[in-house]
C-alpha cells in the first residue's frame, strides 16, 4: 500500500504536473496529495478519504488503482492469518510451559511430606523412650528422698535473714544520704538567697553632658530594663512639647496649667529627643526623678537629647 505514493508521484512527474495543478484538478488539499504520495495516510481525514482521494489521485494521472488495493487486502488477509497463528502458537507453548511447571512444583511439594511421613515412626519410637526413662527416674527419686532436706531449709532461712538484715541496714543508710542532701540543698538555697539580697539594684541618673545655644545633651544610666515612664507637666501656664523616641513620635501636644501627661518609653531605647515650648514652665520626671532644668538658661524653645547608656 505505501509503494501505490511512489507510483502516483511518478505518474504525476511523467504527465509534467505540479502538486498545485493535481490540487485544482482534483479539488484535495495539496497537503493531503503530498502525504498520499509520502504514504503518510494517517493524515488524511479516515480510512474512507484514503481510498476515495487515492482512487481520485489515480484517475487524473492515468493509473487504475484497484489492483492496488486488491494485492493491499489480500497481503493484510495474509499478514492477519499469519498474526493468529503466531498468537495461537505462542498460547500452546505457554499453555505447555505452565502445565511443565506446575507438575514440578507439585512434586517438589510432595518431596518434603513424604520425608516426614518416613520420619514419623522414629520420632514416636524417640519419645516413648524419653518418657520412659522420666517415669523410672521419677519412681526412684520418690523411693529415695534426700537426707539433707532439713540443713537445706536451714540455709534458706539464714540466707533469707541474712538478706532482711542487709536490706534495713541499706534502708538506713540512704536515709542519712536523704537527710544530708537535703540540708546541703537547704544551705545552698540560704547562700542563693543572700546573695541575691546583697545585689543591688542599679541607681538611676540623668546628667547634663553638654548645651551649644538652645540644644541641651543629656546622658541618662541605670535605667530600668522595662516599664520606664516619662512624665511632662505645665507649672504654671500653658506648655507645647513634644517627645521623639528613637525616631519615632510618641507625644505632640498643648498642656495647660497643671496638666501633665505620661509616655511610656519602649524597651530597649536609645535616645530621646524632646521639644519644649516653654522650658522654664515645664517639668520632665523620668521614673520619679525629676530632671534638673537648674543649668537651662533658654526660656523659651529648647532641644533635649537624652542618651541611653547601658552598663
């Protein structure tokens, strides 16, 4: 069936055609022509366009393609009667294989039964004679009891005894261990306790380090590891201020006379930056100690930089 693309090609070369002026011819695509004379059916639609544009094709280059398909169906008549044999032949074998395998394994499985069919009597034989002789020992050691009976019971009550005694003894001695440990563990707990009643802890202070016009550096130590409050108040009139921590802002706001409020300073901070409106009206107080403003000159706006330093 693939040798009917070659010839239609070459009838088609004879006869001086191009693949396009078989196309117009014929009106089948001219990718379904090249694959015929490739023999590439599967590309065509189905198995019915294969004949039906091969028979098309063979007309308008002059070549009867029956005889092609007769001799084509006869070679896959003849291709499918040889596959069923094969199949066949090869089941047989199988067939003969499996029966082969299976009358071996059958006998390999008899082999091990009949060897202890054959072992059984002497098996029997074997355990009568064991018995035989338990029975006659058995007998003797009833006519025959042991003399030493007495001493025997004897030393199981001193070894018994023995082991009572040693028993309390180690009772008594884990006991003073006990004891002992315990008030090891006791002084020990006492030493702990002092010792962390003799720490101390570490006492604030805030100091003026430095001033350049109306900017005021302070260094702060000793300051809580958490918990730490700052509290701005308005002496006696009304008071702007701000506070910056760490470069975020916490507090902006006006404070009248007599008010005050708290910020609360986050662990781990650095540096505080404060802006007061009216310093000489304004009063700082950093987990209850008052900021000493003594040395400010500046009434009115000043900058406070408090450092944080940690020992």
């Amino acid at each position: 069936m693939d040798n009917i693309g070659k010839v239609l090609r070459q009838a088609r070369i004879d006869q001086g055609m191009t693949i396009d002026d078989l196309q117009k011819k014929t009106r089948i695509q001219k990718r379904y022509l090249i694959a015929i004379e490739n023999g590439d059916f599967d590309q065509l639609p189905g198995q019915f366009y294969v004949r039906a544009f091969i028979k098309q094709y063979g007309e308008n280059v002059g070549i009867d393609t029956e005889s092609y398909f007769k001799t084509a169906e006869k070679t896959e008549q003849s291709d499918e009667n040889d596959s069923v044999k094969q199949i066949k032949s090869e089941e047989e074998q199988t067939s003969n294989n499996l029966n082969a395998e299976n009358r071996s394994s059958y006998l390999t499985r008899q082999q091990p039964k009949n060897r202890w069919h054959s072992l059984i009597p002497q098996i029997l034989v074997i355990a009568a004679v064991i018995l035989v002789v338990f029975i006659v020992w058995l007998f003797y050691k009833r006519a025959n009891p042991s003399p030493s009976g007495i001493s025997e019971k004897g030393k199981v009550t001193s070894v018994k005894s023995s082991s009572v005694s040693k028993m309390r003894s180690s009772k008594s001695t884990s006991s003073k261990t006990t004891s002992s440990s315990k008030s090891s563990v006791g002084s020990q707990s006492q030493s702990v306790s002092s010792s962390k009643s003799s720490e101390k802890e570490p006492t604030q202070s805030v100091a003026l380090k430095s001033q350049s016009g109306s900017n005021y550096t302070f260094e702060i130590t000793g300051l809580k590891a958490s918990g730490n409050k700052l509290i701005l108040s308005a002496v006696n009139s009304n008071a702007w201020d701000k506070v910056i921590v760490d470069g975020s802002t916490l507090y902006s706001g006006l404070l009248s006379a007599g008010q005050s409020t708290t910020v609360n300073l986050p662990d781990g901070a650095q540096i505080i930056t404060m802006t007061l409106g009216a310093t000489a009206n304004s009063k700082v107080t950093i987990n209850d100690q008052i900021v000493d403003f003594s040395a400010i000159t500046t009434p009115g706006v000043s900058n406070l930089t408090f450092n944080i330093v940690k020992k």
